[in-house]
C-alpha cells in the first residue's frame, strides 16, 4: 500500500534575473510626442524567498513518486530607463519527479538514506508586478 507524506518549507534564495522591454516607445518629454524602436535590458542577482509545498507517494520500499510546488519572491530595483519600476518579482513552478531511496555500504562511509531525484515534469511561469 501506498504511503502518502504532505510537507511544506520555507527557505532564502538567491534569485538571478533578467528583465527586458523592447518595442516602439513614446517620448513623453518631447512635445511632438516622437516614437522610436528601443530595447531596454537590466539583469542581476538578487536574494528573495521561497515557500513550497508537495506529496511524496511512496511506491516501495526504495521509490517514490513527488510533486511539488514552490513559489518565490524577490525585489530589484531596475536601471533608470525603466518607468515605472517593476519591482517585485514572483514565480510559480510546479515539478514531478521519481525518488530513489538507497542504503548506505557503510555507516562511517554515507548517510544512512540518502535520496536521489528524477525531475519527470516541471512548469513554470513568471509574473513582474
């Protein structure tokens, strides 16, 4: 019979970033309102924080199936071509994967379990609010 583990977690992380907006832009500041083609990049690291939360199904005695689901947050402030500043970043992903349990050879050697992940699936989607 299956066992069925829910857990949760919460962590730090540093999150990498890329942030870019191209296309035609209006100039505000002229008042003949002029357009022009422009593209506009900042990237950087920047710490944040995660929550997560998933099943581990157990379907052995050494192999078990998870999901998963972590949402993480961060800040950055962009350059100065940027208005207004996006700010906060947050993403949502989602992965499934196979986990293998095995033994240690020997006690002084390896942990006693030790797990090894099988990424099957994962999605993910960002939003810059």
């Amino acid at each position: 019979m299956a066992t069925v583990s829910p857990y949760v977690g919460i962590g730090p992380d540093l999150v990498f970033y890329k942030y870019e907006e191209f296309g035609d832009f209006i100039d505000f500041g002229d008042p003949e309102r002029s357009i022009s083609a422009d593209d506009f990049v900042s990237e950087g690291a920047r710490p944040g924080f995660h929550v997560t939360g998933g099943l581990r199904v157990r379907i052995g005695h050494d192999f078990s199936i998870l999901g998963e689901g972590p949402l993480q947050w961060a800040k950055a402030t962009l350059g100065d071509d940027f208005r207004p500043q996006p700010g906060q970043g947050r993403a949502a992903s989602r992965h499934v994967g196979l986990q293998r349990r095995r033994r240690a050879e020997h006690p002084l050697l390896a942990p006693a379990r030790a797990c090894y992940d099988l990424p099957l699936a994962r999605s993910e989607s960002a939003l810059a609010i």
